[in-house]
C-alpha cells in the first residue's frame, strides 16, 4: 500500500470556478487537467495540480463538504484494512467513481479523507 498523489479539496460557488481555476494555474505554473460536470449532484469538478476543486451551492456541497483532502492510492482495500487498525472510521465503504474506486475516512485525529484507487486502465 502506498500512496501515489495527494490534493487538497476546495469547495467554491460557482461563480468563482473559472477565477479559481486561473489563480491555482498561474500559482503552480501548470494548466487545469480536468473538469467534470456532475449535473445530477449539480457540482462541477477542476482538478489544477494539487488542488480539487468543487463548485456548486451549499445545498449540493453537504453532502461532500467534510472530506478536506484526496489522498490516491494503490490499493484501496489494503489502505483501509491498515488506516482501520490506526483507529479511523470508514464513513463511506468503497464505491465506484469516475475512473475507479473510493471511500471516505475520518482519521483518528480528526481528518476526514477521501481515498481513491485508480482503475488500472486510468
């Protein structure tokens, strides 16, 4: 088990997506990598290097809002079976995403993670 990436989560309206998305390019000097609608949650995803960001109203950020980091993993179920030992929580037991597999944890110090293993073909 390893972890392959680390980002931090964001969570934004969304009027300031595309001048979030121009502050954290020019910040790290790299360009948005990816965006993702998610119209029937009624968020919008950008990811920008280390940063994730999330855009929508309160409403549709409730749901989502506790996880502050992403931490990318090789191997989801290893990962939990071990962060399980340390004394966190699973909140949320692994389920299917946008190009593999995630779950929501809360440390025991208090960090709400989510965790997200790749598709091997991703």
């Amino acid at each position: 088990m390893s972890i392959k990436h680390h980002a931090f989560r964001i969570y934004i309206e969304p009027s300031m997506l595309a001048p979030s998305i121009a502050f954290y390019e020019k910040l790290q000097g790299m360009t948005c990598e990816r965006r993702i609608a998610f119209a029937e949650l009624g968020v919008e995803v950008a990811v920008v290097g280390a940063f994730i960001l999330l855009a929508g109203t309160n409403e549709a950020l409730a749901p989502i809002r506790s996880a502050t980091a992403v931490l990318i993993v090789d191997s989801l179920d290893e990962t939990l079976d071990w962060v399980r030992t340390q004394g966190a929580t699973v909140l949320h037991e692994p389920q299917h995403a946008a190009g593999g597999r995630h779950a929501t944890v809360r440390h025991a110090d208090g960090l709400v993670a989510e965790y997200y293993e790749p598709a091997a073909s991703a």
